[in-house]
C-alpha cells in the first residue's frame, strides 16, 4: 500500500511540474507573440481549468507539440472542482514567479525540481544524480576558456561555431548543456566586442540547437525538460529542429537497445519495428515537434558530462529500473559488447567506465572530455584499464575535487557519493 502511495504521489507532482512548465512557457510566448494569453488573463477569466484547456489549444494549432500536448492531456483529465481550481491558482502564481526571472530560466529550475522531488527511487537505479549549477558552471568554463590550440575558431562568428560540437551522452534534465550555451555565448559577445562587431545571439541561439548542441538520455521527461531550458536562453529567437534524443532502452525479447552505450557498436542507430509493429529508435525532440529518426552521431570537439554511476553492488542494481527478466539480457548484452571491444571487467567499475570509453570513441582528434567520475577512477582496480585508455591518449589538465561541507566530495546533489 505505502508503495502504491508513493507512486501515486510521485505521479501528481509529474503532472504539477509538467503543468507548470507548460505555463511558464505560455507565459514567455505571451511576452512576443499577442495571439497566446497570459496567465493573468487566464486567471482573471475562471475557470482556469477551462481557459488553459483553450489557450493551449490554440496553441498547439501552431506546434510545440512536446510542451502543450501532455500539459493538455492532464488538463482534461482532471474533474472540475473547487480545489482544483484552487490548486491551478497556486501554480499560476509560481509559473508567473519563474517566468519573470530570466536567472531562473537559465539556470534549469524545473530539472532540478524534478531530481529532487520525482527520482528518489528512479535515480538509485539509473544513477541519474543532478549535477549541481556551481559545478555544471565551473565544468562549462574550464572546458571553454581554457586555451585550445586545436580549436580554430572564430566566436564572434555565428557560421564558423556552427561548426562547433559540444555532446552529452546522459544530458538528463540538460544542466550541462545549459551552461555550455551560456559560456559559448559569453564567448560570442567578449570575441565580438573585442572586435568592434555587434554579438548577434539571436543567431547564435539558433545554430546552438540546430548545430552545436546535441543531447542523448533514455528517459524522455528529462530530455523533454533539457531541450525547454535550452530554448528558454532565448525565446523570441525561432529554430527548426534540436539533436535532443531520447533513446531506445529495453531488454524485451529480441530487442537489446543499451540507450546512449548502442553507440559503442555502431554511430547510427536506426529506426526499426519489433514483431508487434512497434517502432524503435532515437526520437528527436524539439520545441515544436516530435519523431522518431535514424540518427548519426558526429565527431565532438567537447564531451560534457555526469554519467551514470550504476553498478551492480551495495543494493544497486545495473539497469535496475527494469523488469529482472530485461536487466538480464542487458547485462549479457553489455558483457559482450565491451569483450568485443577489448574492455572486459570494466563492467565492475559500473556505466561510468562504460561512459568513458564511449566518449573517447567519438571525440574529434585534440578534443577535450569533462566528466564528473567517482573518486575511485583514482585508484580503483576496476578502473584499470579507463586510467590505462587516458593516460595513453590524453593530456589531463585539471583534477578537481570537493571539500565543502556537509557532503564533502560531491558534484552532484541528492547523492554521498564521492
């Protein structure tokens, strides 16, 4: 029963966040475009219930299909009653506080709202941990400013960055790749200046999701909240498509699709049908739509990242959020990808190694890696070969780790891990 209850909880507050995202992005809309109302016109009018119905109708009429439609969904799924309407009132409140902070739209509130509230249980299993601001900040700005002398590019020129790949192999709710935006912006603007030229970031918003940007995770409400942040940077400036994807993940009969480590085995991943008919493949995500497409992953000149921790010790277990018959062939299947590729037993250290050498993989020649990686990519025997596959092909240039009280080591939050 007490399990029952926690899921039902942990459902209606998927549902509040999912509604509140939906009207702080109303809410920005309304500021550039007269057609969308705003909450306060929404609220004024009751029942609310019935007025975001048709405001977010009328906005689906012109797409942002990944937003609207599920906030719709829950909208009419909810009974009319007084303590409902009360509830969306509370929520408008909020929205309209969000959205009238541009500090809190760029700094990936609703991702870390929902690590805190929603994975309690999800995260043990997919170590999917939150990577905090402070350090996805700090990470972004070493990656970026420290010189490079592979790197031949012109910030204040939005064609050559559209060049540029910066990738997150577990992007989650997109801490990272929001702070990778904003250094690569704040570069645009001091090379420009620098120069005399006007920065152009309306321009630059555009080319970073349909070009520089690209994140992958298996779980779709996160890559949902990661491609909202990015395009909540800038809101006025319009762009076509985003390389936010959300990958197959199952272990069910035939079908063994490992998410983001299908990549160890081939750079496309295609869509396919399962004997039932059932599409599988990597589905793209953008503000304005959603398909599932076959997909090729580029060379990066910068892997950001907080991997996955998992591993099958001390009460975890790897790829835990599924069904034990799944997690199963998964574990085999893991198994015999890294035999073929010559990294057997790093499976004991858990995905993070996995992550590792995945990332060395697809990285452009005199690219750099950011990882956030257990203290024990130190010393630990599982991690042998990982130090072995960096110290033969890469120049580390910083190690940084965490004193700061009361959790000590951590990079990430929710987590004691170090």
């Amino acid at each position: 029963m007490q399990k029952r209850a926690n899921e039902s909880s942990r459902i209606i507050k998927m549902a509040g966040l999912a509604l509140v995202d939906a009207m702080v992005f109303q809410e920005v809309l309304a500021s550039s475009d007269p057609d969308v109302n705003t909450l306060s016109e929404i609220a004024a009018n009751p029942p609310i219930q019935q007025g975001l119905i048709k405001s977010w109708t009328a906005i689906l009429e012109k797409n942002y299909a990944p937003i609207f439609e599920l906030g719709k969904a829950i909208l009419v799924s909810l009974p009319s009653s007084p303590p409902i309407e009360e509830a969306f009132g509370i929520l408008i409140s909020e929205a309209q506080k969000i959205a009238s902070s541009r500090a809190l739209l760029r700094h990936d509130l609703m991702g870390r709202i929902y690590h805190r509230l929603l994975l309690a249980d999800v995260a043990k299993y997919y170590a999917t941990y939150y990577t905090s601001v402070p350090a996805a900040w700090l990470l972004a700005r070493l990656s970026l400013e420290t010189d490079n002398p592979s790197w031949d590019v012109n910030w204040s020129n939005v064609e050559d960055i559209s060049k540029f790949r910066i990738g997150d192999l577990a992007c989650g709710s997109g801490t990272l790749l929001s702070a990778s935006y904003r250094n690569v912006l704040d570069k645009h603007i001091v090379s420009s200046t620098s120069k005399g030229i006007s920065p152009n970031p309306n321009a630059l918003h555009k080319i970073l999701l349909e070009n520089v940007l690209w994140g992958f995770d298996v779980l779709l409400y996160a890559t949902h909240l990661a491609i909202v942040g990015l395009s909540l940077h800038n809101p006025s400036s319009i762009f076509q498509k985003s390389n936010m994807y959300v990958l197959p993940f199952t272990g069910k009969g035939e079908l063994r699709r490992l998410g983001s480590v299908d990549f160890l085995v081939d750079r496309k991943i295609t869509v396919s049908s399962t004997l039932t008919g059932q599409s599988v493949g990597a589905e793209r995500r953008s503000v304005e739509s959603t398909e599932k497409v076959s997909l090729e992953l580029p060379d990066f000149d910068i892997i950001i990242m907080n991997p996955p921790f998992t591993r099958s010790v001390g009460g975890n277990l790897l790829f835990g959020a599924l069904p034990r018959e799944e997690r199963t062939n998964l574990q085999k299947e893991l198994q015999r990808i890294l035999k073929e590729r010559g990294f057997s037993g790093i499976g004991q250290a858990g995905l993070g190694a996995v992550f590792v050498v995945l990332s060395s993989k697809y990285l452009r020649q005199g690219g750099r890696i950011a990882l956030v990686c257990p203290r024990s990519l130190i010393s630990g025997v599982a991690w042998r070969k990982i130090r072995e596959l960096i110290g033969n092909n890469y120049e580390i240039e910083f190690v940084i780790t965490s004193h700061q009280a009361p959790d000590g080591w951590n990079f990430s939050e929710n987590t004691n891990l170090s």
